[in-house]
C-alpha cells in the first residue's frame, strides 16, 4: 500500500488521530504536509518523521482564522491527497452551548474542510485525480447527549462527501469519510471514567487506537481504495451497527 510521490495534506496533524495519520502516510512513501495551531508540536512531529526516514514539513495555521484557511489552501493546493482531520468538539447540553461555541465548531470543522477542498479538489480533478478523506464521528450517526452541535457538523461532512463525490469523482477524485469511534487521543484522556462508559457502549469492548484509524485513512488514500468513492468507513468497533 504505497504512497511513493504523492503529497498529502494533513489538518490537526500535530496530535491524536492526525499525528499517527501524517506519521503513517509518511512511512507510507508520502511527503506529508502537516499543519495544526501549535508550532512546537508541529516541529515534533517534523522531526519524528524526519528520524524514520520520512519526509515532512509543517505550516502553522488556525483553522478557526478563515484567513489562515485561504493561506493554507493556497500553500498545499497542489496535494495528492487531503485529510480534513481538524476538529473540535465542546461537549456540553444544547443550552449550554453558546453562540461562539456553536460558531467555532462549524468554522473548523465544515467551513475550513469546505473552501480547502474548494481549492484543491479542482486543482485534483484538472490532474485527473486525487484522495479527500474527512473525518467524522459515530456521532454523525447514533444521537449522543452533549454532542449536538459536534455530531450536527460532522453530520454536515458526511453529506458534503457525497455532494464532492457527484461534483469531482466523474474526474477521478475520490472524496471518502472515516468515522472513528471512541479513541484513545489526548483530547479523550480528559474524559476519564466517561470514556471508559463509552467503550463499554462498543461491541469490541475498548477503545481505537490512533494507529487503527490511521489505517484506516491510509487504505483510503491508496490505489487499494481505486473504487470506493462517497464511502463512510466506521471504524467504531461496532458501535453504529447494534
């Protein structure tokens, strides 16, 4: 499953399931542009995948800051492969979400993925090819208390694939969606024993990994994945089938 010469964008690739994706994609052949808010965790990642032989570079941007969208989408619009990974996700009761709240989530995590792939899926298309994969949530899918807004935007990113895969897989590209389930990331480290109830919801009993997701993305970017076009991969343990 190579990736030799392809170039692949990854968002909130500093940490969690975006760093063991840029750090897969590159082992995988990839030249792996990797971006996130935080410099001195980019420069991390940079230099992990520079000690395994990889090849990498990183752009600082704010996904949140639609001027670093517009930067950024002009920095890497000639990628091979985009990985719409950014996210954020306050967990808190419909009432208690506030409009900034409300704002942020859908700013990151549909309008940023929106006009990066307005930009590059085009520039893909004109070159007769290329992979967008977007992550969502098993929240897209099963209603899940406190998540309102977040599984509302991911939902958004699911059908997003499906309107890009109409517009731009006539040219050979190929937009797809990974919905992990619980997953062992920093982020989720917080949630403590909430998390550990949420496994206990999975039929694989734990939680991911951020290598299995990875996995996951990777398959998709490759020529393995040649004919899978506006697909939701649930890589959940389970979680959405019971």
């Amino acid at each position: 499953m190579t990736l030799q010469g392809k170039t692949a964008l990854v968002t909130g690739g500093t940490s969690g399931i975006g760093r063991a994706v840029a750090m897969k994609l590159a082992h995988r052949g990839a030249h792996v542009i990797v971006t996130g808010r935080d410099k001195r965790r980019g420069e991390e990642v940079i230099a992990e995948i520079d000690a395994q032989g990889g090849n990498a570079r990183f752009i600082a941007a704010d996904l949140a800051n639609f001027d670093d969208v517009r930067r950024l989408a002009g920095a890497a619009a000639d990628v091979d492969v985009l990985v719409n990974n950014a996210g954020v996700f306050p967990g808190r009761p419909t009432e208690q979400t506030t409009e900034k709240d409300f704002d942020l989530v859908f700013d990151v995590n549909v309008k940023a993925p929106f006009y990066l792939t307005a930009t590059i899926a085009p520039r893909m298309a004109a070159r007769g090819g290329g992979a967008i994969i977007s992550i969502s949530t098993m929240a897209a899918t099963i209603g899940m208390s406190g998540l309102a807004a977040y599984g509302a935007s991911k939902a958004a990113i699911e059908a997003l694939t499906k309107s890009w895969t109409a517009e731009y897989g006539p040219q050979g590209v190929r937009v797809n969606v990974v919905a992990p389930g619980p997953t062992h990331t920093p982020a989720n480290a917080a949630m403590g024993e909430m998390f550990d109830a949420l496994t206990a919801t999975v039929p694989a009993r734990r939680g991911a990994d951020p290598d299995e997701i990875a996995a996951a993305v990777c398959f998709l970017a490759s020529d393995e994945a040649s004919f899978i076009y506006g697909a939701v991969l649930h890589a959940d343990g389970g979680r959405v089938a019971v």
